[in-house]
C-alpha cells in the first residue's frame, strides 16, 4: 500500500513584522506557488491555505468535503461543546450552516431587507431623527497646528 506524502509547509513567515508593514509581496508570492499551498500558522500548525479567489471560492462551495454543522462535524461538536453558554448564540449562526439550511435561513432575512418592507420602518424613525438631529452635521473642533 503506497502512501501519500503531502508537500512541506512553504516559507512564509506570516507572524514577521515584515509581513505585518506589508503583506502584499508575501501574498503575491504565495499565489504564486499555486491557487493551495501548505503554510505553517503558530498555534494551528501546518494548514492548507487557498491563495485565488477561485479557489477559496471552489472550497466554500463544496459542502461534500467541508462540513461545518455540528451536526455533521465531531470537531465542531466538541468545540461547541466547550463554549459558555453565554457565546453558544454567537456560534450557532446562519455562515456556520450547511446547505439546504443555509439557503432557506438566508432568503428569510433577504425578504426583511427588501426595499419595499424597509420603508415602512424608515417612516418610522423619521419622527424620531427629527427630534434628535441640530439639522446641520456635527463638526470636530479643529486641531491645534502642529509646530515644526
């Protein structure tokens, strides 16, 4: 039985100050080595990183391989179990949904912000930004000149 050997983790330092002043060399020489490569992230270790739109695009879409339901995902499940309660609400968000679910849960807050079911809360606040606006924008108070 052969098995497979993944690639080594490329170079890039992504913790370098470097890195931090100005990512954008490092970014186009890791789209460089390819749309997914291996890098080295302290505290994750070696992860596979997609460097085009195309790819991570192509990664989000594929919801046979990438799974994020607790239901479907022991790993997910056991983080979620470790949560406070008090952040389980924030983790169990519509983005952490896998289709069909998150389709369905994302044409039910599109219909809130449709144009014609926004106005009526519109003229809502009127009254009430009529109250509370001076009728002219706020102005910060000018800076004192700076000396030479």
């Amino acid at each position: 039985m052969k098995s497979v050997q993944e690639p080594p983790a490329a170079p890039f330092d992504l913790c370098s100050q470097a890195f931090k002043r100005n990512p954008f060399p490092t970014l186009a020489a890791m789209r460089e080595s390819g749309p997914v490569i291996r890098v080295r992230i302290p505290l994750f270790g070696t992860v596979w990183m997609a460097t085009t739109h195309a790819a991570v695009n192509d990664l989000l879409r594929d919801h046979h391989r990438f799974v994020q339901s607790p239901a479907d995902n022991r790993w997910m499940a056991a983080i979620f179990r470790l949560l406070p309660g008090t952040l389980r609400p924030l983790a169990s968000n519509m983005l952490l949904r896998d289709e069909p679910d998150h389709r369905r849960l994302r044409g039910l807050v599109n219909q809130a912000f449709q144009r014609q079911r926004s106005r009526p809360c519109g003229r809502a606040w009127k009254p009430w930004l009529t109250r509370h606006s001076t009728g002219s924008p706020r102005r910060r108070p000018a800076r004192p000149a700076e000396s030479t």
